[in-house]
C-alpha cells in the first residue's frame, strides 16, 4: 500500500483515502467480501457467519460504504438524459415494524437506472425531496412523462417541481401579490395509476391523467412499447430489491435495528444494482462474435450512458471517486 504526499502542503496520506477502506483494520478482501455478501440478500448475522468477522465490523462496513455510494451517485449521475421516469415506494421499518421506514425511488424505464433514492415516512416531505432530487439530476426536465401511482403528494407536486412558475399581474395597487403558479409546458405530463382493491385482491387499476396532454403520453408509450400507461420497471425493480436487501424480506426477521444500518444498506444495494449487476433485458447484440458472445451485457450505469463497462464491487469501493475509469 502506497503513502502518497500532497504537493501544496506536504502531508502524506494513503492511497486509500477517499475510500471505504480507509483506515480500516481488517484485510481489503474481507472487507469487499463483506459488501458482496450483504448485497446478495443476507442478513448482518448471516454475513457474521459466513465471512468469520465481528458483528459490529459488519454495520461499520454498512455505514462507511452506504457513505460511499451515496457520494459516487452524487458525483456521478448527473446529466442524465431520459423521457420518461417512474417513481414508487416500498414497505419498510428498522428497530420494530411500528418505526416505519419506507423506500421512494425514481427509475429510467430505459436503461433500468435508478435516478434517485430516498428513504424516511411515507408523507409529503418525502416525495418532495424524491422528486426534487431526480429533477436536478436530469437534462431536460421539462421534457418528461411521469407515471406512479396514486399517492397524494405526486399530484401535488409534480407541477411545483417540474413546471414553470409564473405570477399573474396584480390588478390594481393595493393588496397581497397574486400567488405563484406554475405551467406545463408541452412535452411535460404525469399520469396516476390509481389501484382499487377488494381486501387484498386487486380489482381495476384507474389511468388518471392528471397533468399534461394524453398525446404526450401515447408519444413515450409507443417508445416504451407500452399498450397502456403502467409502472412495470419500477415494480420489477422493488422485487429485485427486496431480494438483494436482507432488511426488505417480506417473511423473514433480517430487520435493521438501527436507521443508520438501515438507510447505508440501501444505498449500497443500489450501487451494486446500478453499476455492478448486469440486466438481461439490456444486452444488446455485438456487430461481430467475439469468441463464444454473441452479446453484450450490460448494466443500468451502461445504458444509461455513465459509463462503458461492467465495474466489480470491489473496484467501485476501493478506487476513489474521480478515478473510476470509463465514467
């Protein structure tokens, strides 16, 4: 391990610096071993058991590479070009199931990525900083159809969020200024899947078109190859969440007993989903065989343009953010 030396002040410093594994005690593959047992769906137990380390290693490792995922998102999905988002939330809790903590997350039904991530009670202010944290990753925002479900605070945000605000002209001279309002512009529109149940069966699923043009919507599901207006990808993608993160089991007692364990064990579930896991629906087929591959898989982080190769967990925690090479 080399110690490299700063050439402004002088001080030296390991080469691990800027990563998970800085001053970490125990051995780098161990560490990495950690990670990838986590992100395969085991419990902190299961992963104790299995990698022969101490219980409170685990959660250290939790909330030091949660902490690193969540930077190398920050750093790295920005810019993102996309037409169409699809955003949901799944069940959670830590401690006991009287602590809710639920998942919200924003996906490219393109390229499988997902946008953004947020995780707290299932209410206003969580969507708010869902939506408003997907809004700055994005290009375009303005060029956008949105689809979820029925939750009250998509409606009432979307247009806050993702519209144009303007303020009429004040009529006369006395009095409050008239209040803000925001417009829609053309090739903006969200759409609600409003889900009606009879007990636990679902009965009919209601397509509400609450802002925006329906020809803006038939225009990206004839892109998608959508008959009609649904959240496919992101319901997909929170059963392959569940699967991969011990703490979202539906019949299983893996739960977090800290938030912190909690909120750091997702965000490195998405890493390993956006930039190490490599999905079937997004293998393209190469120009010319090479050897035995006839296709190229790739990951949501390759399709979505971020970069132009498969990265392995152990790359994406022990290199720092800014020497990722391909992104």
């Amino acid at each position: 391990m080399r110690l490299l030396r700063c050439k402004t002040c002088g001080s030296e410093f390991s080469e691990r610096k800027g990563t998970p594994l800085w001053n970490s005690k125990i051995d780098p593959d161990t560490f990495i071993k950690v990670a990838e047992t986590l992100c395969e769906g085991n419990s902190i137990s299961a992963t104790v058991r299995l990698c022969k380390v101490h219980h409170d290693t685990v959660e250290r490792i939790i909330f030091v590479t949660g902490q690193h995922a969540r930077n190398l998102h920050d750093h790295k999905a920005v810019g993102l070009k996309t037409t169409a988002l699809q955003a949901d939330e799944r069940y959670g809790f830590y401690g006991n199931k009287s602590q809710q903590l639920w998942e919200a997350t924003v996906i490219d039904p393109y390229s499988k990525f997902l946008v953004s991530l947020r995780l707290g009670v299932r209410d206003e202010p969580l969507v708010r900083c869902l939506l408003q944290d997907a809004r700055n990753r994005l290009v375009d925002p303005q060029n956008l159809a949105f689809l979820t479900d029925g939750g009250h605070g998509y409606a009432t945000l979307f247009p806050e969020i993702f519209g144009v605000p303007y303020r009429t002209k004040k009529q006369g001279g006395k009095g409050r200024p008239p209040k803000v309002k925001y417009r829609i512009p053309r090739m903006l529109a969200h759409v609600q899947l409003i889900k009606v149940r009879e007990g636990r069966r679902l009965k009919t699923v209601d397509i509400r078109h609450t802002h925006g043009t329906t020809g803006r919507i038939k225009l990206e599901l004839e892109r998608l190859g959508y008959n009609t207006p649904n959240t496919s990808a992101v319901e997909r993608q929170n059963g392959t969440a569940r699967q991969h993160t011990p703490h979202m089991h539906r019949k299983g007692l893996a739960f977090a007993h800290k938030q912190i364990t909690r909120v750091g064990l997702a965000e490195l579930v998405r890493l390993d989903y956006n930039w190490v896991k490599t999905c079937r629906s997004l293998k393209v087929e190469l120009p010319e065989r090479v050897g035995r591959q006839k296709y190229l898989k790739r990951t949501p982080a390759m399709a979505m343009g971020l970069t132009d190769q498969v990265f392995t967990l152990g790359e994406l925690l022990a290199t720092p953010l800014h020497a990722l090479r391909g992104a």
